[in-house]
C-alpha cells in the first residue's frame, strides 16, 4: 500500500461523486479538515496517512471495500467510478439543462457511489429547507428513471419550465396528473399532463 495512492484514492473518489476532499470527508460524518492538504505531512515533514477510522467511515459511506476505494488512487481505475451513478443537488436541476427530448440527461452531473450501480438510476440531493421535516438538508434522494408508478408513491416531476417538484402520486386524470403535498398530505395539487417532461419514482432515501 502506498501513501500517494491512498490520498489520491481520496481526492480521486470526492471528484468522481462531484465533492471536494473537505465535502467528502463532511458528507462522511467526519471533520471537514480531515483530508486537506495540511493533514498530509506532519511538522517534521514526514508523510502523515489518513487514520483508518477515517477511511472506514468514507467506506462506510460510499459502500465501498478497501480495494475497490484502493483503485481509485490509479486515474485510470478511477475512471470506472465503480458502483456508481450520476449525482447532482435538487437546486442545479434549474440550471443544468439535463431535461431534453422527453429524458434526462446527467451526461455533465457528478458520480455518487451506490451498491446498485444500474443505468436506470440517479442521485439528488436536497439542499433546500422546501420539504422539510421529511426530507431535511443533505438528504440523498436514489431515483429510477424506469418504474411503473403506482398510488402513494414518492415521485419526482420534472416539469417544461425546468423547475421540479417533489410530490406523493396519487392518479391521473385525462388531463392531469393528482398529487399529495409531502409537507401537508391533505393539500392536494394538480399538474396539467401538457407542462409535465417526465415523472420518476424516489426509491431510497437518506436517514
């Protein structure tokens, strides 16, 4: 094992999930200095290795063995971005264009490690207090782009304006779709079907 590849491994797997070393190190329970690059010698000059309390929490997180994390440190390995699968915050959907031709395109997003690494699903997270307390601050939201939607589902809804909507299903009419408030269940809001690109269905949600 060596003490570059281990810290490239770290700063190798943060950018394949569109994080920082510090946003990787906070998103893995730890402190936010943990991985900056002032960590990496001691006073003496002497390499200092991250603690392996450390790595077993950013393994933890990112579902991940030590090998596969270990491959990461070689840039070609890294390119795999083993197990994963587009990432991007709720409040860039507005800004990134990903909504063409009727899908969803997450060919610019970041990468987020996830054990089901299949191409019919995407990672949100939500950086706003909008659905609160249910989903709080820093949720990880997964997403299948492929799913029949059935009642009381949790969905997303994409709409033409490039904004988006997280909602409870509850049917559809000719003309519209009928959906739950998460926030107020009982307040009951209605989309026209013409102003919808796309609905998704929410599979896993962080804790």
């Amino acid at each position: 094992m060596k003490y570059e590849t281990v810290w490239s491994a770290v700063d190798n797997l943060a950018k394949s999930m569109g994080l920082s070393p510090s946003g990787l190190a906070k998103k893995s329970g730890l402190d936010a200095t943990t991985f900056n690059k002032s960590k990496r010698k001691r006073p003496d000059g002497k390499n200092r290795w991250p603690s392996l309390d450390s790595l077993n929490k950013v393994l933890e997180f990112c579902n991940l063995t030590f090998d596969e994390f270990y491959k990461f440190g070689d840039a070609d390995n890294a390119n795999e971005k083993l197990n994963a699968i587009p990432y991007l915050k709720i409040s860039a959907i507005a800004q990134s264009d990903c909504c063409k031709d009727n899908s969803l395109d997450t060919s610019g997003w970041g990468m987020f490690c996830f054990p089901d690494g299949n191409n019919s699903l995407y990672a949100l997270e939500i950086d706003t207090s909008d659905y609160a307390p249910l989903y709080k601050f820093g949720t990880l939201l997964i997403l299948t782009k492929n799913s029949e939607i059935r009642r009381n589902d949790r969905v997303a809804i994409f709409k033409n304006d490039g904004t988006i909507t997280l909602c409870e299903f509850i049917h559809r009419k000719p003309k519209t779709v009928e959906l739950a408030s998460l926030n107020q269940p009982e307040v009951i809001i209605s989309i026209d079907i013409e102003e919808i690109k796309f609905l998704h269905r929410i599979v896993w949600a962080s804790q």
